[in-house]
C-alpha cells in the first residue's frame, strides 16, 4: 500500500502501470530504430495505436487534444511513405478512455520518443534520416509536466483513480495489440 507522502495519482499510476510500460518498453526497445524494417514496424505500430486512440478520444480532451494525435498520425504516414513501410492495421480500442489516461500514455510516450530519437539519429541509412517527420515533432514536455502536476492533486485510492489506472493499462494494451498485429 501506498505511503501517506505517496497518497497520489501521479504516484500510483506509475506503480500500477510499471509492468505494462515495461512490457511495451521492451519489445519495441527489441527493435532497431537504425534499420528501415524495424523502424517501420514502430511506425506502423505506433500509427495504428494513435490512430486508435484518436477515435476514442473523450469530449472534452484533456491535454492530449485531437490535433496532436493527429499531427502524430499525420508524420507517422510520412515517415512510414518515406520508408515504404508496412500498412499500419486497424486496431480496435475497446471503448472511450479516460482523459487523464489518455494524457498520460501520449504525453509519456512523447518523452519516451524523444529519448529514442538519439538512437534513429545514429541511422547512417538515408532513407531511415528522411523519415524524420515524427522524431521532430515536439516534446509536450510542458503539457507533461502540467498533467504530472494535475495528477499529483488527485487522491489515489478512490473509485475515480481505479478507472484511470485501468484505463491507462487498456492504453498500453492497445499499443502492444497495434505491434503484434504489424509483426504477424
């Protein structure tokens, strides 16, 4: 159980999720964002994902609005025609997602990009530097910052919390649903 001082979302959503992330983290840390293969396979999988999330997307948005799903789904085509990668399948999310969820998979998932966008960086393969239109999109970190700041406002142990928690291992469910459909 958490500790008194620990009494928070920001706090439990990452204890909760920790095996998801890591799980997700993994298999596409297994792939070789300097190879035109594996990095359309993170492309198409992380398009299909987006893509996913864009249509669950609640109303209103939270920090994560439409129009930034979009611009990702928007480079992420780029990138995969400049690689002339895999078709990124349909990948069904079950149903709406919490907002405070949904911040937390984007926004984190925009720091997780820009963390890896040094390992693409290191590609010497021309057509791995030209799809580059989703390594430069921004980082969000302020609206990542903010949302971490939100969280921290909002107890952790109450019917509210459970829901966003939950939905936020749902999100992490959908991106390695998308990466199992692109490799198989």
């Amino acid at each position: 159980m958490l500790d008194q001082a620990a009494r928070n979302l920001r706090h439990r959503i990452r204890l909760d999720t920790q095996s998801d992330h890591d799980r997700l983290d993994a298999r596409f840390g297994a792939l070789d964002l300097t190879l035109p293969g594996d990095l359309g396979v993170f492309f198409a999988a992380h398009r299909a994902a987006f893509a996913a999330l864009e249509r669950a997307l609640p109303e209103p948005a939270g920090r994560a609005s439409r129009s930034m799903i979009a611009e990702m789904v928007s480079a992420l085509d780029a990138d995969l025609a400049v690689l002339d990668g895999p078709a990124p399948p349909e990948v069904a999310p079950a149903t709406r997602f919490a907002r405070e969820a949904v911040d937390h998979i984007i926004l984190g998932s925009r720091l997780g990009t820009a963390m890896l966008r040094g390992i693409w960086a290191e590609a010497s393969d021309p057509r791995v530097r030209s799809a580059c239109a989703y390594f430069t999109l921004p980082s969000y970190a302020d609206a990542w910052k903010a949302h971490c700041a939100d969280l921290k406002l909002v107890p952790a142990d109450d019917a509210t919390s459970d829901q966003i928690v939950a939905d936020a291992i749902r999100l992490f469910a959908v991106f390695e649903r998308a990466l199992d459909a692109v490799e198989h």
